[in-house]
C-alpha cells in the first residue's frame, strides 16, 4: 500500500509537470527544445529558491525524471559544492553533479546512431 | 462554391482558422500526463529497485538516470520513441528519456554528412542548449548562493 502510495504521488508530480509543458506547447507555440530550455532554466532557479526541494520530497521521481530534475541536479550540486570547496565550486558543482547524465547522453547517443538507419521520408 | 474572391487578408486568415481542425488541447493534455506519469513511475520502480539493493539514494537517482537514457536511446534508435511521441507530446518530450531523444534523433539523421560534422555536431543541436541555458543558470546561481554565504 506505501508502495502504490508513493507512486501515485510519482504519477501525479510528473503528470502534471508534463501537463504544464503541453499546455505551453498547444498555448504558446514554443517549440520542444524551447520547452526543454525553459524547464531546465526554471528547474535550477526554483532549487535556489528552495521551492523545487519540498516538490521532490513529495514527488521523487516524479520531479526528478522531468528535465526540471535536470535543473534540480545543477542548482543543489553547485550549492553543495561551494558549502564543500568554497569559491571553486560555482564552476565545478553543477556539471559534476549531472556528469553521470551527459555522459550516459553522449555515449548511448553515439553508440545508438551509429547503429540506426536514417528513416527514409 | 460562392466564396469572396475580394476577401481582405484578415477576412482570409479568419476564414481559414474556422476551417483548420481544432488542436484537441483537452486530449494532448491526458495523453502528456499519462504518458509522462507513467515514465516517471518507472523511474521511481528503478531507483526502488537499485536502494533496496543497498544502494545509496544518490547513486540510485544516478544509475535511474543513466538507464533512463539509455531506454530513450534504444526506443530511438529503433525508431519507436517517434510514435509514442506523437500522442504523448510533452509526456515524451519533457521526462529525461526525451532528451535522450533529442541526442539521438538530429544525429541519425546528419548522419549522412559525415561522422564528424554530421553526426558529432548535431548531437547537440537541442541537447546544446539546454546544456548551455542550464550549464548558464547553475553558475549564475552558485555565484549569488557564494556571494550570500558570504555575508552569513
């Protein structure tokens, strides 16, 4: 029963962070990549104003899979690397603490279109 | 067929509005928080999975991560990511699975202008951006977290 809980809360979170990114899609005309842009942006900029923490502790996943989590990532790695190593971390906490992702982008990115077709249109 | 072939522009652009097909807003809307609900779920099963493993929460939350893209890569790759997007939308679009896919998607199609400049330089042509604006922001903000620590 917890476990059917929490994710429903999962579901819930990043429903409705989803919803928010169609809404600006078939209101605004933004494009995907500039979806993508704005959730990460606002992603880090709601972590440093604390709001994004409380909406991963009742989401998990469901806050952290959107790419606002992307966000989330960024803002909390670059403030607990400079309560770490001070001055420094501004420039290395926030790409050390989303390394794993892009990493994991580039290479099963490389591997995955060196193996597929172009579709033919 | 009577229509007025002295229409201004509005009158035109209005007549056509009325007869395009209405977005189905309401229905984008299910189909994004379904389809995005539900990648998240597997996300949160993941990390359950890899804890209950004795993993800590944080390297949980980053294998979730790294096997989430590796799914959006596979699922693009075989060109499937494509049709789910087509009703998901946002649902597709805005989980990390989606940005695996716009990785992967740009460079298997430039693959045919070369590996370097085709395929290497288009990788990035979304994935660039929201690296740079996110990349931008979280330096911006450590600079002004720094500056408050400062005076506390």
């Amino acid at each position: 029963m917890d476990l059917f809980m929490e994710l429903f809360k999962v579901f819930i979170t990043g429903g409705i962070i989803c919803s928010i990114g169609q809404l600006l899609i078939d209101k605004t005309k933004l494009t995907p990549a500039r979806i993508l842009v704005l959730f990460v942006t606002m992603g880090v900029i709601l972590t440093f104003l604390g709001i994004y923490e409380p909406i991963v502790n009742f989401g998990k996943a469901g806050a952290t899979v959107p790419i606002s989590g992307f966000g989330y990532a960024l803002g909390t790695g670059v403030m607990e690397e400079i309560d770490k190593v001070g001055f420094l971390g501004i420039f290395t906490g926030g790409v050390k603490a989303c390394a794993a992702g892009i990493s994991a982008a580039v290479i099963f990115g490389f591997v995955a279109s060196l193996v597929a077709k172009p579709t033919i249109k | 067929m009577n229509a007025n072939v002295n229409m201004t522009k509005e009158e035109y652009s209005n007549y056509v509005d009325s007869k395009a097909k209405k977005s189905p807003i309401g229905k984008n809307l299910v189909w994004a928080f379904v389809v995005g609900g539900f990648i998240c779920i597997i996300g949160q099963l993941i990390t359950d999975l890899f804890t209950s493993w004795n993993f800590s929460k944080d390297d949980a939350s980053t294998i979730c991560t790294i096997i989430l893209i590796f799914l959006g890569a596979f699922l693009t790759a075989l060109n499937l990511y494509s049709i789910i997007g087509k009703h998901a939308g946002a649902g597709s679009i805005v989980p990390i699975t989606g940005f695996s896919n716009s990785v992967v998607a740009p460079a298997i199609e430039f693959k045919t202008e070369g590996y370097v400049l085709g395929l290497g330089a288009n990788m990035f042509k979304i994935a660039g951006p929201v690296l740079v604006y996110g990349i931008t922001s979280s330096v911006i903000v450590g600079f002004i977290y720094w500056i408050i620590k400062l005076f506390m």
